[in-house]
C-alpha cells in the first residue's frame, strides 16, 4: 500500500536534512506523498515544492505551531497546505521567530551559570547549516543540544533535553507563543488546514481531559487531529480515530522525522509503527478543497 509522511522537519527549522535532500530522502524510501512542517517557518517550502515536482513526489507545504498549553505539556499545530507566499504567514513566523530570539539566550546563560561553555554564536552557526546564504532560518533547542554534545557536556541529544532543555529541566525557559486560537486562524488566514499534533504530548492524565481539548479546539475551527504519530502507540492512535470521528476532525499522520536531531525516528516506511496509507493524504486534501481557506486562494488548484 502506497505510504506517505505528512509531519517532518528540514534545515529551515530544527532538521538536519535541506528541503531537498529531505524530499529526495521521502522519494527514495518510495513514499508518494510527503508534507515538511517546519517549526514557525514557511522558508524551506518553494525550493521543497520544485524538487518535489521533479520527482513526481505529491508534496504538501506545511508548518508546526507552539500554542500556549499549561506544562509539562506542550500543543503543537500543524497546518497543512498552506500558501508559502502568504503574508499573514509571513508576519506570523517574525513574530515567532523573534520569541526565539528572547528566549535562546536566556538558556545559553543559564547553561554558562551551570558550567557548560557553549556560545550563542556555536548555537546560531549550527542552526545555519544547510541554509543557503542569506536566507533566515529557525534557532531550536535541538540546536543548542547539539552544542551541548559538541562541547562533551552530554553524552547525547536525550541527555540534553533531560538534563537541561526539557520542560522540566535546569536550563528550561518558555518562549512567547499564540494562544491555540490564534494559531489556528494564522493558519487559516495562510490558506491551510489546522490540526492537533501529536496529542499525546499534551500529556493530559485521562480521555475525559483529552476529549474536553479536543472539543474546545473544534470549537474554535480546528479542522483535524494527528492520529498517526512516533510517539503514539496502537491504543494512542485507536482513541484518537474515535475522537475524530465523533468531532468530524480530520485525519493526519507523520513520523516527525528530524534528520540528525532525532536519530530514534525516521521517516514512514511501513517497517516502523507510523504507517500513514496514500489515503489519509486523499482525504486532508479533500477537506481542504472543500474548506473556505482553499477557495480564498486564486491558485488552490496549483498548490498541492
Ligand atoms: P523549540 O521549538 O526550540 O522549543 O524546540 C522544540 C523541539 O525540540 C521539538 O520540536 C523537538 O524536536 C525537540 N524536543 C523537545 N523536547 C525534546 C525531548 N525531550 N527530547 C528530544 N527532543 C525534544
Ligand atoms: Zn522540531
Ligand atoms: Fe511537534
Ligand atoms: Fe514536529
């Protein structure tokens, strides 16, 4: 059965592998469909797009949204099909991306106060790599993790995060986000379909609180859920369907691949538990024509 891998990371965000070579990485793995959703940002969907076309690969221009989600929990939306050109989504990843900037070098001093001699400017030459000269490009804390394993302040990516740049760790700090609402009109306002990711990171304690969520995000125009997930088991994704269905949320799936910064995932291949059939991108792409945020575009036709 034809797969394809609707969530994944490039260089632009916190990927290691450029949007090309991520969609030559998809086509090779002999995927049909591939969405990139980079964190805040839309920079690396035109050149996606052309090698996509090259490839004969169906490609989907996305994004992945931090919303405001009370910890240790964390919301992420994705939206799918969005118009890269798009103003609103322009000026929605400036403001994103300058939360970043407040917040990266708080945790680089923190990390100094704690003993590890990593600069902001090692931080910044990673999170440049692969980035062609001149264009602007997301700084994440997989970025900083990867100075923290560079300087041998930890031994792996995990260990960073567990130490310091998890949510519970000792160099954590929040960055400015929007609230769920206005994620997903930034997102509508783009041309694109707005689901949940990867619900399970909520990290809600039972159903009940997860369908309440759920509701209260349908409530406010999201169009679907991230069923198929790398962190989400055969129950997870078994619930999560039945929620769908009983809100009239769409389906989406991915493996979230990041390249380089999450070693532990790769993209869907049918040997590993994420496994997203040709279908799932059939049916985003039919709600997504039929919604307002497509007919608003003068080249919806074009832009899947
Ligand atoms: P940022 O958007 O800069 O706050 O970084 C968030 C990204 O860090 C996520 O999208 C993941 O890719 C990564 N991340 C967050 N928590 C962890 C963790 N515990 N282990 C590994 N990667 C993580
Ligand atoms: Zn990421
Ligand atoms: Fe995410
Ligand atoms: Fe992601």
């Amino acid at each position: 059965m034809p797969l394809v891998d609707l969530h994944t990371h490039s260089t632009a965000s916190d990927g290691t592998l450029t949007p090309t070579q991520l969609v030559e990485a998809a086509a090779r793995s002999g995927l049909v469909g591939l969405a990139i959703t980079d964190h805040d940002t839309g920079n690396g969907l035109v050149e996606a797009g052309a090698a996509a076309d090259a490839l004969k690969l169906r490609f989907v221009p996305g994004i992945e949204i931090s919303a405001e989600f009370p910890q240790p929990g964390t919301m992420h939306i994705l939206g799918h099909f969005i118009d890269p050109l798009s103003p609103a989504l322009h000026d929605m990843s400036r403001i994103l991306l300058e939360g970043r900037n407040q917040r990266n070098p708080k945790i680089v001093a923190r990390l100094n106060e704690l003993g590890c001699p990593i600069t902001l400017e090692d931080v910044i030459a990673i999170a440049r790599a692969g980035v062609p000269q001149g264009e602007p490009f997301v700084v994440g804390r997989p970025h900083i993790a990867r100075a923290l394993v560079e300087a041998r302040c930890v031994k792996s990516m995990k260990e960073a995060f567990d130490q310091y740049l998890g949510t519970t760790g000792k160099a954590y700090f929040d960055k400015e986000r929007l609230t769920p609402r206005q994620a997903i009109e930034c997102i509508h306002k783009a041309g694109g379909l707005a689901t949940l990711a990867h619900p399970v990171q909520l990290r809600l304690s039972n159903h009940a609180e997860l369908q309440t969520v759920i509701s209260k995000l349908k409530d406010i125009g999201l169009d679907g859920i991230e069923v198929w997930h790398s962190d989400h088991g055969p129950q997870d994704s078994k619930l999560l369907l039945e929620f769908a269905r009983r809100y009239d949320l769409v389906c989406t799936g991915g493996s979230d691949f990041h390249g380089g910064n999450k070693p532990d995932v790769q993209l869907v291949s049918g040997r590993n538990n994420v496994s997203v059939p040709v279908e799932v991108l059939d049916n985003l792409e039919a709600r997504w024509r039929s919604s307002p945020y497509a007919r608003s575009r003068t080249n919806a036709g074009e832009a899947a």
